[in-house]
C-alpha cells in the first residue's frame, strides 16, 4: 500500500470537504473572499475586524456602547465599542484609530442601541503601521447608512479623555517632509 498516496488523497479530500461551495460546483474561493466570508460585511469594512472575522448579531435587550471621536461633526458613527477608556492614547491604540484619518479621540459618546438592533462585533484589527496602530479593543460596526436619522438609538455626551499627545515613530518616519 502506498501510504504517501493514501495520505495525498486524505489531504485533497479533506481540503476540498472544507473548501467553501461556490455556484457551479464544489471550487475553493479567492483567499480574499474566504476572508470576507468570516465577516458578512463588504471586504473594505471586514478588514477593519481582526483576521477579517466578525459575529453578526441582533440585540436581545437595550445596550450600550460607546464612540470616540474628536471632531463633533462626526460625533455619531458606525463605529462602536463596549470598551470604556479615560486617555486618548489608549483609545487611539486600541481601536487602531490611524492619525492620518484625524480622529484624535479627545470626547466620548455613548449610545443605547434597542433591542432588535442588527450590530457586527469582534476585535479591532491593527492598522498600519502595527507597531503604532495594534488594534485589539473590541469593535462594533451599524451597518446602516444614514445614523443620525435612528431615532431608536440614545446618544449622549460622555465625558472629555485625558488627552496626551500621541506620537508614532514609524508613521513620523514615513511621512516626508
């Protein structure tokens, strides 16, 4: 018997049982798409999750979450956590807040979701540059277009962050002068 066959075989039937049916047959899909299969949201905000994977899950009770923004035009967002922070720093770390999109994380909202509410939730992914950006905190993403118009969603003003100045050393070296 030719084991290094039987274990070829083995390997190709276990890589195509677990390849994901596509239409038209039995055919493993892009990595990308993979990627985006463990997220059920468009790639670009998938991988905004870590490893791209996030839990789609529809609220059973009222719940709170929390936003972090420095500019009050973009007090009320998409983006959320369950995580509570008292320095800036830490939120733009943890959240992986990259400076070049402005969000220096000076205020805090929170945001009381209704029951019923559809949210997306797993890991804040890291941002390039990692060592600047890690991710890590928890993340939690409304899909919905127009977040100002839920009049289901209660937002109020939290309190003001300890705000230090964030430097990043690798994102410093990167931007010409």
């Amino acid at each position: 018997m030719n084991f290094r066959a039987l274990g070829a075989a083995r390997f190709l039937w276990l890589g195509l049982a677990l390849a994901p049916l596509v239409p038209g047959g039995l055919a493993p899909l892009p990595l990308r798409a993979q990627l985006a299969a463990a997220c059920p949201l468009p790639p670009d905000i998938a991988a905004t999750f870590l490893d791209s994977k996030c839990i789609k899950t529809t609220l059973r009770m009222p719940q709170t979450f929390f936003r972090y923004y420095s500019d009050p035009k973009y007090n009320q967002g998409r983006y959320l956590t369950t995580d509570q922070f008292d320095l800036n720093i830490t939120v733009i770390r943890r959240l992986a807040l990259n400076q070049i999109w402005g969000n220096s994380a000076k205020k805090m909202l929170s945001v009381t979701l209704p029951a019923g509410a559809v949210v997306y939730q797993g890991i804040a992914g890291p941002q390039a540059p990692v060592s600047c950006y890690p991710g890590g905190g928890q993340q939690t993403y409304l899909n919905i277009d127009n977040i100002r118009s839920q009049t289901s969603f209660v937002w109020l003003d939290g309190p003001d962050l300890a705000v230090n100045p964030f430097v990043c050393p690798a994102q410093d070296a990167a931007t010409p002068r």
